[in-house]
C-alpha cells in the first residue's frame, strides 16, 4: 500500500508542477513512460520486500501486473494534479 500511495503522491507532484496548458495525449504519454519506469522500480522493490501487489504473486506475471498498475496508479496521479494546478492557478 505504501509504494502505490508513493506512486500516487509522485504522479500529483508531476502534474501539479509541470507548467502551462497541457496538451492530454502529450501528457499522458509522458505519465506512461515515467509510470513504467516508475512501476518496474517498485515493483521489484515490492518483489523482494513483499510489499505492494507483487508480494501475493509469483515470477514474471507478478511482476508484470505491478508493473501495469502501478503505471496505471502513475498515470491517474498526473491527471489529477494537472486537474488541481488548472483549478488553483485560474
């Protein structure tokens, strides 16, 4: 739970931050490629400390769907803080 809330929080400070009107599918494809980045790091650190959503799971499928959800987690993080930064900067 920790490591998806880390996501989550970090996913807010990269929408929130990143200035000006943002193009969706710019952003969205810039939140992928930093989510599975992201996602493939804490995945493995979820791997061999039994935390997050690949502690239950075995061998490389495990790995994959952490990897996905927490680019998925990444992901929804970014719209988020991009909602905030357009609602508090209008």
């Amino acid at each position: 739970m920790w490591l998806e809330l880390l996501i989550l929080i970090i996913g807010l400070a990269f929408g929130f931050l990143k200035k000006g009107k943002e193009d969706l599918w710019e952003l969205l494809k810039t939140g992928l490629i930093i989510g599975i980045v992201l996602g493939i790091v804490f995945a493995i650190i979820g791997m061999f400390t039994g935390l997050g959503f690949v502690g239950g799971l075995a061998g490389g499928f495990g790995l994959l769907v952490g990897i996905i959800i927490y680019a998925i987690i990444f992901i929804v993080g970014v719209f988020i803080g991009d909602f905030l930064e357009k609602t508090i900067r209008k």
